[in-house]
C-alpha cells in the first residue's frame, strides 16, 4: 500500500483542478488524489470514480514523480500515418496531377512513396488533404432542347471558358471500347 503525504497547497491544488481543469480525465486524477488524501480505503476509491486498482496505483505513481502537475499530464497514444511525412509532397502531386479514383491515388501514392494502404485509408487520406470526390455532370433532358441550349449558355461555356483561361480543369470521358 502507497503511503502518500500531502500539504495543505496540493490538497488546495487538487481541489481547485478537479471541477476547474478543462480536460474530465485530469478532473478524475484530481478526484482520486483528493479522496487519498482524506485517508479513504483504495477498494472505495476506486468503487466511487469508477477506476481499476492498477490505475489508481498509476495515478499514485504520477502524484509521487511529479506532484499536481504530474497529474495533469494526458500521454494518449496517437499513431500517425506514414504518410504524414509525405502529406506536403502528395498534396502537390495531386492539385497537379488530379486522380480519377481512389484506385488510382492508391497506385500513385505507391509509385511516388513506396506505402502501399488500403482503398479505405487513402480516401481518410485525401479528405484530410481536403481533396474530395467530385461528381460528374451531364447534360440533361435530351429531348427537353430549351433546357439543353440554357445549360450550355449558362453552365457547360463558361466553365469552359474557364477552362480555357487555366482557372478550371476538365476531365473527358471516353465512352468504352469494345471488342
């Protein structure tokens, strides 16, 4: 069993943190300290906070290291993509060099990095470049003639026009070939 000692600043300390810390796992440590040091046994500790033996033992270890402030260290585990080192590169890639699909980013980031990922992890990838999906356009109602020369007059020519000035980019598609 841990004996902890506590002055009356930390005893003030954990108070103050535990409802005025912005973070509710901080908020938490401060509270089972605070209950520590009113002498309170470690079984109904952790029955009133809702915590494990081991991590109560934990939040004693980091109280007995480093104090108040040891507390409200948060040490989340984040795993970053290998990716991330190449994000700037790609990005570029990609603003020049536009992809068609996910497939086809997922073989460009391959050629250009060596990472190979899943279709999944390379649209996470690209949304979080803030590339996204557009969709294609068609021309509507063949039959309806008025709403197919106000589409062109309105929307197909000055995106065009845009094109044509290097404020856009078209993509073509081909109609399949067939053997």
């Amino acid at each position: 069993m841990l004996n902890l000692d506590f002055t009356t600043d930390q005893i003030q300390a954990l108070k103050f943190e535990r409802f005025h810390h912005p973070h509710p796992r901080v908020q938490r440590k401060m509270e089972v300290l605070l209950l520590k040091s009113q002498n309170l046994p470690h079984s109904l500790i952790c029955q009133l906070v809702g915590i494990s033996a081991n991590t109560l033992r934990n939040y004693f270890r980091a109280f007995q290291s480093g104090g108040v402030e040891a507390l409200k260290e948060l040490d989340f585990y984040r795993p970053t993509s290998q990716l991330e080192a190449h994000k700037e590169s790609l990005e570029q890639h990609f603003r020049q060099f536009p992809v068609m699909s996910i497939a086809h980013a997922q073989s460009e980031i391959e050629k250009l990095t060596g990472i190979k990922r899943s279709p999944t992890q390379i649209r996470l990838f690209l949304l979080k470049l803030g590339i996204r999906r557009r969709k294609v356009g068609s021309i509507p109602a063949k039959a309806d003639l008025e709403r197919q020369a106000e589409f062109l007059a309105l929307e197909l020519e000055p995106r065009l026009q845009a094109a044509q000035n290097g404020q856009r980019q078209i993509f073509l598609s081909m109609p399949p070939i067939l053997f």
